[in-house]
C-alpha cells in the first residue's frame, strides 16, 4: 500500500511543478524559483521511481510463495 502513496504523490508533484515550471519559465530571466520548482519534479521522479521499485519487489516476492 506505501507504494501506491508514493507513486501517487509522486505523479501529484510533478503535475503541480511542471505546470508551475512552465509558467515560470515564460517569465524573463532565471532564478531560484526555477530552481527550486526544478528541484520539486526531481523529488517527484525519486518517489515515483522508488514506488515503481517497491511495487515490482513486492510482485516478486508475491510470485515467489506462489512457486
């Protein structure tokens, strides 16, 4: 079940700062708030990669007692 919190929060995240990135973007000159908002949809990839990861563990381990 953490693994569909994180995936979820995840894909959450990086709606909300790319449209805010890409918002930000259209403004003249680059700042801190690009960076930040940039550094928002990294965290954002993190938890989805490492959901995706926990997801497939967990797969396997399942599949594992299975045989």
């Amino acid at each position: 079940m953490k693994h569909h919190i994180m995936i979820a929060l995840g894909i959450l995240m990086a709606m909300v700062f790319s449209f805010r990135l890409a918002n930000a973007l259209l403004a003249p000159g680059l700042g801190f708030s690009e960076l930040y908002l940039f550094g928002g949809i990294v965290i954002a990839a993190f938890l989805i990669f490492f959901g995706l990861r926990e997801r497939r563990a967990i797969q396997n381990s399942s599949q594992n007692k299975d045989s």
